[in-house]
C-alpha cells in the first residue's frame, strides 16, 4: 500500500481499517461539572471536542424568549490549532462560513429531536470547543452534542448517532478521515435511535443515485455502532455516579 493510496486492491485504507470499520470512540460524561449542567469529552478517531450544555436559563435577551418552546443556541469554536495543516492564507471568511453552516444544520438537528415543549420561555445553549479535527467532523459534533444533552438531564426522544460516509470509485467507506473526505465524496448522517430514520443527511458533492442507497445503508449501520458504544458510556457513568451516591 503505497503512502497517498486511499483504498488498497487488499483491502485496506491508510489508517489500516477495512472499509466497514470505525475510528476508535472513546467518550467521558460529565467533564466540566463546575462550568455547565451537562458536558462531555468525545474523541472519535483524532476528532477532539467538548461540548457544554447549560441550561434551560431565562434568556437575557426578550427576543430569545418563546412562550410555546425552548430557544435553542449552538455555537462552535474551532481552535486555530486544531487542524494537522495550518492555513498560511490570512482570510477566514469561508471557515467562518463552514461554521455557521454547521451550527445551523446542528440547531435544526436537534430541535426535532430535543422536547423543547417542556421549556417555554427557557434557552438551552450548547458550546462546542473543537480541539483537533481530522474529518468527519459533523458526526462527531452531533455525537458529543447528545451525550451532553442526555448528561444535562434535557429530554429527548432517542439518541441521535453522527458518522460521515465516503464513496472512493464504488466502494463505500465508513466514518472517513480527512485525507480520505479531500479525496472522495462524502455524506454525514444524523440517525435517531436504532431506527432508519434520518434528523441529518448533508451530501458534501455530487454521489451516482444508483450508489446512494448502499452509503445510506452502510452509513445507517454504523450510525446504530455508534449509538451502541454512546448507550454503553452513558450506563457505565450513571452506574459510577449511583455507586459513589451510595456510598455518602
């Protein structure tokens, strides 16, 4: 396998997974305890984020105010120093503009999934710090969202599982890096629960229609992966915090 080859004849992808792998997801819950009502710290592959769930507050502001439902506010932060390459152009409009994407694909994300009917006149806003980012980002960021959300005892209809699907020639290639998201068209998901229904479906560029079904097909099954190994955390925390409650 040759260094710039994305998906070799054996098999095998630069990082050495085969093409139905995810990256390593390691989470913890409940990090910044002092700062917010929920939190989390989500590595998925050498994607680095916390989120801060804080709320539901009074809004300062009476233009936040809804009497029928929570406001909810996303805001990301992405570090200068979280990409692998540093940008040498001084010009930051188009990042600028990726993020505002995202937040806002993020807001109407989880305003279907989060029952903000149970917290009129209330804001709910979620920080995200991304650390280090190595594609697929908007998975991992609508991963770390929901661990938060669930920590912060918000009510939710279903856990909400983010992975990012690459097609290289024919072949669909699950939870992509960011060498393999510059060398191939890409979909993010946003799957509820272990059903196949779908909160998010972004298609970064142009995919053949006949290929489609199998990447959503392949992005479903590991979107269900995920919310497995987010539901296997959430209960090895709340069994900790039960045990170290008992023990007062």
């Amino acid at each position: 396998m040759s260094q710039f080859e994305v998906y070799s004849p054996e098999g095998l992808r630069m990082d050495g997974r085969r093409w139905n792998e995810l990256r390593r997801f390691e989470t913890s819950i409940n990090t910044h305890s002092h700062a917010a009502d929920g939190s989390s710290y989500l590595e998925q592959g050498n994607n680095k984020i916390i989120t801060l769930v804080k709320g539901p507050t009074e809004p300062a502001l009476r233009s936040q105010l809804d009497q029928t439902k929570a406001t909810l506010s996303i805001s990301v932060n992405v570090t200068k120093f979280s990409k692998f390459e540093r940008s040498k152009s001084t010009g930051n409009t188009k990042n600028e503009r990726r993020i505002l994407e995202m937040q806002t694909a993020l807001v109407r994300t989880f305003e279907k999934n989060l029952m903000l009917n149970l917290y009129p006149r209330t804001i709910i806003d979620i920080e995200i710090h991304v650390l280090q980012q190595d594609g697929g980002i908007l998975g991992s960021l609508i991963n770390g969202i929901t661990l938060a959300c669930i920590d912060a005892g918000i009510a939710m209809y279903d856990y909400i599982s983010g992975v990012s699907i690459g097609l290289y020639d024919t072949t669909p290639l699950l939870d992509v890096n960011s060498l393999e998201e510059a060398a191939m068209s890409c979909v993010t998901l946003g799957v509820v629960g272990k059903s196949e229904k779908l909160s998010l479906l972004q298609v970064e560029d142009k995919i053949p229609l006949d290929r489609l079904e199998n990447v959503l097909a392949i992005g479903i099954a590991g979107a269900h992966r995920i919310r497995d190994l987010m539901d296997t955390a959430l209960r090895a925390h709340a069994e900790k915090r039960v045990l170290n409650a008992s023990k007062r």
